[in-house]
C-alpha cells in the first residue's frame, strides 16, 4: 500500500510541476510577443514622436540649426616692431660709434614680437567665403579660420573696406563648407527677435538672444566719424571676440554682421552693420577688391531749430549744412539751407534716408532729388562719383 501511494504522490507532484513550469512558459511567451510586437514604434509613431521632441526644442536651437555651423573664429598674427626700433634706424643702436658718443654699452635692443588676435565670421558662400569686420583682419601677416567641426583652415583676404568695417576671406582649402542662409534686413522692425553668434573672449560658438532695439542708428551718434554705416542697434550681448559674427534673426537668417559694443551703466548696447549692406559691399570686394561709395558732397542736419528762416512751413527732410567745392551737389545746383524732401520720388523724413538712397543708387545713373528753397520746389538731377574720386 505504502508503495502505491507513493506513485500517487510523485505522480501528482509532477502533474504540479507541469502545471508550474507551463504557467512560467506561457508568461515567457507573453513577455517576448509583447516586446516584439509592442515595444517598437511604428514608423509613423515615430516620426510623431520625433515631430514632438522638435516642438519642444526653443526657436533659438532651431535658428542655430540653419546658420550655427557657419560661424566661424578668426585667429590673426601680424608682426609688430617695438618703440624703440621705431624710434633708431634699423641697427644703430648696435653701432659702436654710436655707443661710444651716447654712453650705450651693453644696451639691448627689443626685437619685434608677434601680436595675436581672435574674431568671428560667418560662411556666406559654398565658394568658401567668409564675411567679417575689417579691424578683424587689418595688418595681419597671418589668417586662421577655425570651423565649428574642429577643421583649422588658412584663409586669405579678398578685400577689406574701413569705411563699413567689412571684409571678405577665402579659405585655403576644400570644401564642402556649411553655409548660412541671408534675410533681408529691410524687412526688419523695433522688436524683433536678435541672436547673436560668435567667439567672446575666445569662448567659441558663444549664443545670446535679445531684440533689436533700433534701426538705422547713425554711426556718427556713437562718436564714430570715419565710417559711412548705418547700424542695427541691440540688447543680444556683443563682447570682444564677437566682432564679425552673424546676428540672426528667429528662423535662423542672418540680418546683420556684429561690429562694435558700447558700454555704460545699466546694460551694453550691441550693434550691426545691415546684412542687406554688407552684402552689396562684400560683391564689390569680390569683383574688384574695392568697395564703391557714392556720395554727392553735402553735410546734413535734420535738427527743425537749424532750418532756413526761409521756411514758412515745417516739413521733414534733410538740410543742405554744407557743400563740398566743386562736388556734385554744388555743381547740380544745390544750395546751403536747401531742405531734401525726396530722392527717385521716394520721401525722405531725416538725413540716414538720404545716406541710404545715395548708397543705394548706381554710379552711373543721376538723383532725381526733390528740393524746398523759400517755399518753392524744385527738382535736381544730381550724379553721385565715388568717394574716392572726389577732387577735395
């Protein structure tokens, strides 16, 4: 009897383990179907998920994405001769008729040293072409281009001009290079977005965002007088390092070239040299390594109190201060208290409009430019020449 019952008992005991290791089986089996089948998303899943972590991501990171890797740092060497060389021709002060008159033994001469320095810029061309600030680049013997991809490239240049502060390199290598996209900054407006890209301080692909803050800014306000641009002024911070790289606006299209910084209690103020300018000056660099500046030969004034007594009316314009001898305002037969009230039939409120319509216009086309003189108007056809062609 013992012996049966004891079948029955391992019999049974194997019947519960059937029915254990079964159970365990068909859970292994759900586990596997569901990580197979469930687990990985459909491609269409996917791309919704991909699509929502695009959502999340700032407009500034999307921004970044269309220009970012065309920012670029500028490393310059130029070799700079001490004082004292420049004070003595070269060798005298090792002359030992010089050492016995004055008392010089033993004197040593500093030799010269290499000065370094460090920009932006911003690839705007598959050519290789970078766009730059002219100070960026001025004197340098030597030219280093670092790409955001780690690549350390040599780079000549083109063409500078001091005027606008703008300049052109070429790489010395093989491409391919990534490339910014240009706006249009004449669609720009007080308000918009600003993101300014470059190298502060040596700190590359450095971003701030801030709006642009004014428009047209006179260089001259700035206390600046030997330049011919007008700015794109803004809170995005600017720093030294920054010079030559690209403000951009909220899709990611650069607007503006960062030129100068100003400081003062408070804040900074940024500004930019209008990308729409700096493009047509860069063309001119490119085809002939000089930039081209008409100009018609006035000084201007838009301050109401300074017009002509002549005026019985107040109008907006621009007052004739000044005429250059023999330029073409005077010998178009414009005046002194003139006041421009429209150029090519287009109106003219202050004096950075009439800048502007004159750096807009070709060389070989005349002015149609509209005048108020004692409450009568009239029309002259003034030929702008270039500034260098001026006969002072």
């Amino acid at each position: 009897m013992h012996g049966l019952d004891d079948n029955r008992l391992l019999i049974g005991s194997l019947k519960l383990r059937q029915k254990k290791y079964f159970k365990i089986f068909v859970l292994v089996v759900l586990i596997f179907f569901n990580f197979r089948y469930e687990t990985p998303l459909h491609s269409s899943e996917a791309s919704l998920l991909s699509q929502e972590n695009h959502n999340k991501q700032s407009f500034v990171s999307k921004a970044l994405n269309i220009s970012g890797d065309a920012v670029v740092t500028i490393e310059t060497q130029r070799q700079v001769l001490s004082s004292s060389e420049g004070v003595f021709p070269p060798g005298i002060l090792n002359d030992r008729y010089f050492e016995r008159f004055f008392g010089l033994r033993g004197l040593q001469v500093p030799r010269s040293r290499i000065e370094k320095g460090q920009g932006s810029g911003v690839i705007f061309s598959k050519k290789g072409l970078v766009l730059t600030n002219a100070h960026v680049i001025e004197k340098t013997d030597q030219l280093i281009v670092g790409l955001s991809d780690g690549r350390r490239v040599l780079g000549n240049v083109v063409g500078e001009d001091s005027l606008t502060d703008l300049a052109v390199i070429k790489l010395k290598a093989k491409g391919p290079w990534p490339t910014a996209q240009l706006g249009n900054s004449d669609n720009l407006k007080v308000g918009d977005w600003a993101i300014a890209v470059g190298n502060p301080f040596g700190l590359e692909n450095t971003v701030t965002l801030g709006i642009i803050s004014n428009l047209n800014r006179d260089v001259a306000q700035l206390g600046i007088s030997d330049k011919r641009i007008d700015l794109i002024q803004t809170d995005a911070a600017i720093n030294p390092g920054n010079s030559g790289g690209p403000l951009l606006n909220s899709v990611g299209e650069v607007i503006g070239i960062n030129t100068l910084v100003r400081s003062g209690p408070g804040a900074g103020l940024g500004f930019a040299i209008p990308i729409n300018r700096a493009r047509k000056i860069a063309k001119d660099l490119i085809t002939s390594g000089r930039a081209k500046h008409p100009m018609i030969g006035v000084t201007l004034s838009s301050n109401i109190k300074q017009k002509s007594n002549f005026l019985s009316q107040t109008e907006d314009g621009a007052i004739i201060k000044y005429l250059m001898p023999n330029g073409p305002a005077e010998k178009g037969g414009l005046k002194v208290n003139d006041l421009i009230i429209s150029i090519n039939n287009e109106k003219i409120s202050t004096p950075a409009d009439v800048v502007k319509k004159i750096n807009k216009n070709n060389l070989q086309s005349a002015l149609r430019i509209k005048i108020l003189r004692e409450n009568i108007e009239s029309i002259k056809l003034i030929k702008p020449v270039d500034i260098y062609n001026l006969q002072i």
